[in-house]
C-alpha cells in the first residue's frame, strides 16, 4: 500500500550471531520496490550492548548484507549522541529518533531536534548523510493488548507537535525523514488525533 501511494519503507535486518537470518530478510526483501534501505541498528545500545564480542558481530552482519544487497542503505536508529560516535563505522546513514512525547516529555522539541542532528553529523564528521524520525505513535494506544489501562503511560504527541518536529529537523538540515508509527493498534482512543486516527498533514522531504 505505501509503494502504491508513491511512499517507500525501511525493511528490517537486524545483526546477529547467526548469519542465516540477516541473509534470508535481505533476500526476501532486496527487490521490493518500496524497499529504500534497511533498518539495521534499533537503539544499539540497549538491544546489544549486553552481548559478547558486539562489534565484530555488528560488522560482520553489516558486511553481508552489503555483500547481498549494494544498492539500499543499511541505517543506525537511536538518540544519544554517545551512540551515533560508537555505530557510525557500521551504517550508511544516522538517524535520530525524536520521541517528543513520552516517560519524559520532551519541553524543547525543536532545541533538541536540531541538537541531536548535529550531534549526529559531528558524529561521523560529515560523511554520512542524517535524517530524522518524528515519533507518531502513542504509548497509550500502540500496544499490541490496544488501549492501556496504565495511567503513568502518556499519550503520544499531538499533531502539532509531530509537525513541530519535522519542520525542527528541516531546519536542522536533515537530508530525509521517516515518521515512526505503529501500524497495528492505533484505534482512534486518543484524543491527541481528532478521535478518528487522522494523520495530520506533515512535509515532504526527499
């Protein structure tokens, strides 16, 4: 459906200890033509750092799936700046996710847009392109159980803070932009959205 609106997505290859798997996604997903790249590196920090010898597996997988597949990027997806100096060896492309609502609210979304697209160009010394990733999704209502009971879990943002993000981060000099939505449990319950799940009306950048 995104290809036949004239969108593109990210496909899904994650490093790992065995390569059989990062070799299986890459060819089923390589000749989609809505494929632009492929989501490599989710929050490295937390979902690796924990495991043995994390670098060489990181490399190693990287290297396959640009042996597979020389024509889509491979990316790094996180938010501190720590991580953008440790990954970027291993990636084609930064992009820092910009969750604006959240445990902790973001009170400076454009302040800490552009900061943080900074943070990843200084990273790689201007080498790799950075885009950015405006969060879209509501910790309230993105959950697979739908509708959380839990009131400590915030709503996600709102329209105009999702559109405050990615005009931050075109003022930052993002070279691109992905928005980064749930697809499987939005159901309108937020008040955020107009009670109806409406996407607000947001830029384009190529």
């Amino acid at each position: 459906p995104a290809y036949e609106a004239g969108g593109h997505v990210g496909g899904n290859v994650q490093p790992g200890d065995e390569p059989f798997h990062g070799r299986r996604h890459t060819n089923l997903q390589r000749e989609h033509p809505a494929i632009i790249g492929y989501h490599f590196l989710e929050e490295p920090g937390g979902h690796y750092s924990d495991r043995p010898n994390v670098m060489e597996m990181i490399r190693r997988s990287g290297a396959e799936i640009r042996q597979l597949d020389p024509d889509h990027f491979i990316d790094l997806i996180d938010w501190p700046a720590s991580s953008y100096s440790l990954y970027e060896p291993f990636v084609d492309l930064i992009i820092p996710d910009r969750y604006t609502r959240g445990p902790a609210p973001v009170l400076n979304i454009a302040g800490e847009t552009i900061q943080q697209i900074q943070q990843a160009r200084s990273a790689s010394q201007g080498r790799k392109p950075v885009w950015v990733m405006p969060q879209m999704f509501s910790f309230l209502v993105e959950s697979r159980e739908g509708l959380t009971k839990v009131p400590s879990v915030p709503e996600g943002p709102t329209p105009e803070q999702v559109r405050l993000s990615a005009y931050s981060g075109i003022v930052g000099g993002a070279q691109g932009m992905l928005f980064f939505c749930y697809g499987y449990a939005r159901n309108g319950n937020s008040g955020n959205w107009n009670g109806n799940g409406a996407t607000p009306s947001l830029p384009t950048v190529s």
